[in-house]
C-alpha cells in the first residue's frame, strides 16, 4: 500500500492546530493571504428530492465558513463561483460540505470532503520566474487518505500558481466537486 504523500490532500481527519498565545495579537498579524477557490462544478451529486436536487456548497476553514448559491434541480451543477479565505495558517484543512435546499424542513447532506494545501503553499514559497506557461511544479496523487478523485497538478501560469482539484464527496453514494485555488498577495504580507 502507497503511504500517503506528505502535503496531500487529508480526507482522513486532521486535528486542527490551535495557536497558543499570551500575546493581544490579532489575526491580522498572521495573515499570509488570501486563497480563492473557484467552486467549479459538481458530477454526478446524490439525488435527496424525489429525482434530483437542490445543491449548494459549505467552505469551512477555521472559523470562516462560506457559501455558494443554490443550483435548482441540477445534480450536476455549475456554479463557476469564486469563494475566498483568509490564510494564516496553512496546515489548517479545508472542509467542503455538500447540501440539498429544502424549503420547508433542514436541508439534507450529500457528502463531504476534507483538503489541504500544504502542497499548494510549498510551491508558492518557489522560485519560479523565468519558468515557461504551464509548467507543472508539483502533483499530488489520489491515495486511501485523501479524497481526490484523479491526480492534481499545480501549475505556473502566467507568474501564479494555480491548482485544479477534483474532490470525491465522502458519506454519500456518489458525487464529486470540482475546484481551481489561486493565491492573492496582499500588500505587507509574505509566503516565506
């Protein structure tokens, strides 16, 4: 059996590291940047209504939790919606939750998925300059502990990194969601 790769993407679960401080620093203090995610689409998402569903989609990070819009009757959704986190600690893992809108009772899961990006921030701590469009910097492969459903690869493109992510959805039948992250640099703040 493969070992997992070190920075892949944890589907198993990853304690959350807690920060411990005497100080009154703020989490501003700590911020290396911001990661958008672009909530691509989902594939073949589990059926909770009578022959499809209502899908939207739940980022957690912390304490952030951000949301996408409400896809009607659609099991293979196309949101093309950026969502963007505030990064101060990268081995934090990104929780994804997948969620069927119901009007009238809770809204029902249709799977999960947990990711990291470990390997993402080592890649943007390279030096990359001069490197042609569209190199590959890294991969990082599907393994029992993690939940990608093919190898992803990130990429230099255009002076950034970026990174497509094709999630398979945990605790349900079937479903997958597809995502691309990109780095935002903010004024004063460094990847090191």
């Amino acid at each position: 059996m493969e070992s997992p790769r070190k920075g892949g993407f944890g589907c198993s679960p990853i304690p959350l590291h807690r920060r411990g401080g005497s100080s009154g620093s703020s989490s501003m203090d700590n911020l290396l940047g911001l990661l958008r995610i672009r909530v691509k689409r989902g594939i073949n998402l589990a059926v909770r209504d009578v022959r499809t569903s209502d899908p939207y989609i739940v980022v957690k990070m912390g304490k952030q939790k951000l949301r996408t819009r409400v896809i009607k009757k659609d099991v293979n959704p196309e949101w093309n919606e950026d969502l963007t986190l505030s990064i101060s600690d990268p081995n934090v893992p990104i929780n994804l939750t997948v969620y069927d809108h119901d009007t009238f009772s809770k809204d029902d899961k249709m799977g999960d998925a947990e990711f990291d990006i470990k390997s993402f921030m080592e890649a943007m701590k390279m030096e990359l300059q001069g490197l042609p469009a569209g190199t590959v910097v890294d991969r990082v492969f599907p393994t029992r502990g993690n939940c990608l459903a093919e190898e992803s690869r990130i990429i230099w493109t255009d002076g950034r990194i970026s990174q497509d992510l094709c999630l398979r959805l945990r605790n349900v039948e079937c479903g997958e969601v597809e995502l691309s992250l990109h780095w935002i640099d903010l004024p004063g703040t460094r990847v090191s």
